[in-house]
C-alpha cells in the first residue's frame, strides 16, 4: 500500500507548479460560474474571494421587476459604489410620454465647488422642472436652494413645522403701568445672520382704545426688549417674532 509521503511531489518546484496549476482551476471554475449566472440573465459582481457577492444586475422575479442591487455594509467587506461627475437620468419606459427626465447631476472643478442637482423632469415641454440644488464652496460656506427651472417660482411646502437657525419667535405677557410704556426683555436667544428685524403685536380686541402702542428696541442675535403702552394695568400677551439675515 503507498505511503501518504509517496503521493506528494518530489520538490519543491514540483509542488509550486502544482498548486499554481490547482490556483488556475479554480479561478476557471469560479469565472465559469460566473459567466453562467450572466448568461441567463444576471450579472453578479464578486469579491476577490470569488464567494461574496458584492452587486447583482438582473430581472427580480420576486417583486416583478429589477434593476442593480449593491450588497453595501456587509461583514467582513463594507461596499461603497462611486459614480464621477455627470447625469443619471429617469424617464418612463414609453416613450414620449415624459418631455423631460428627472435626473440627479453631479459636478465638481475638485477647487473651487460641489454641486448635486436634482431635478424633477417635467411632463410637457411648457412645463417648469423643480431643482434642488445642493452646494458646497471652498471659502467653507454651503448653500441648499429649492428653484424652478431658469430660476422660476417653485412652491415649498412643509408637512409639519418649520425651523431655522436665523429665526425666534415666542409669546410673553407684560403688566403695564396705566399709560406708560412698559418693557419686557427677552435673552437667551442664539440666532444665525448679521442684521436682525423683529416684531411685536399685542393679543387684544382693543388696539387702539386701551391697548394704544407695542414696540421693539434693542434687536440682536441674542435678544430684544418688547414695550407695551395700555390706559391701564391689565396684563396683555405680545406675540414676537426676530429674524437674522
């Protein structure tokens, strides 16, 4: 009966070809695999491994459609896809049945800008597209814009409420002296801009009968002081509002 030792190579060159030649095999039979899979329809991308899957391009019979698939954030191999500057673009299967696609655009001189651009296509060719325009400069500032086509109107709406940095506003109640102005300060405030406005309206069903001024002074980023005038000591709300540009 031969020996286990019998049935290894010689040397060690003899050994190094062999294992090369068992290398070559499997990286046939891998490629083999893979060209099956393309060759009925699917398009699978693996890792050098020849095991994990990382992307797949091919009809999906479960959910009656398909597309590309990136398998992203998997263990031990995270995957990112990159694209370079330039336009995807969207458009119904049939044609002319959208005069132009929406699309997502990406351009960038690698100095001076960054832009991501989506676009909403449009239905007629009379039609407006909407644009949302991401950008980034260099001087450390960054812009997002909501536009329509050629920089025409384009509503915004929000569904739920609306914040922003450079904007205040609250509700305060001031007792007055009887026809003397009075005044409440409010602090606290952190608002984003350079030159502030504020604004001071009084809750009341009697402007100018008992209620006969409100007023603001004193406007910064950080504050402002509200002045009520009434005929007499009856406490009164005072809506305000100061905005930051």
């Amino acid at each position: 009966m031969p020996r286990q030792i019998d049935q290894l190579p010689p040397d060690a060159t003899s050994l190094a070809r062999r294992l090369a030649a068992l290398e070559r095999e499997v990286r046939e039979m891998r490629a083999a695999r893979r060209m099956t899979a393309a060759s009925v329809g699917t398009l699978r991308v693996y890792a050098d491994d020849g095991t994990t899957l990382l992307a797949e391009l091919g009809p999906d019979a479960g959910n009656g459609g398909g597309g590309l698939w990136t398998r992203g954030m998997q263990d031990p191999i995270n995957m990112s896809g990159y694209l370079s500057s330039g336009q995807l673009q969207f458009r119904p299967v049939e044609n002319n049945l959208v005069a132009d696609p929406a699309s997502i655009y990406y351009d960038s001189d690698a100095f001076q800008y960054s832009d991501l651009v989506l676009t909403s296509g449009a239905v007629n060719p009379s039609d407006h597209r909407a644009l949302l325009i991401l950008e980034s400069l260099f001087d450390g500032t960054a812009h997002a814009s909501i536009q329509g086509e050629d920089s025409s109107p384009c509503t915004f709406d929000v569904l739920g409420i609306l914040t922003a940095s450079n904007i205040a506003y609250g509700t305060i109640n001031i007792t007055p002296v009887a026809n003397t102005p009075t005044s409440f300060t409010i602090n606290g405030l952190n608002l984003m801009g350079t030159t502030f406005t504020a604004f001071a309206t009084a809750q009341t069903t009697l402007p100018g009968t008992q209620v006969t001024g409100v007023g603001v002074t004193s406007v910064s980023a950080t504050g402002l002081t509200v002045w009520l005038t009434r005929t007499n000591t009856t406490s009164t709300g005072i809506s305000w509002m100061v905005m930051g540009i």
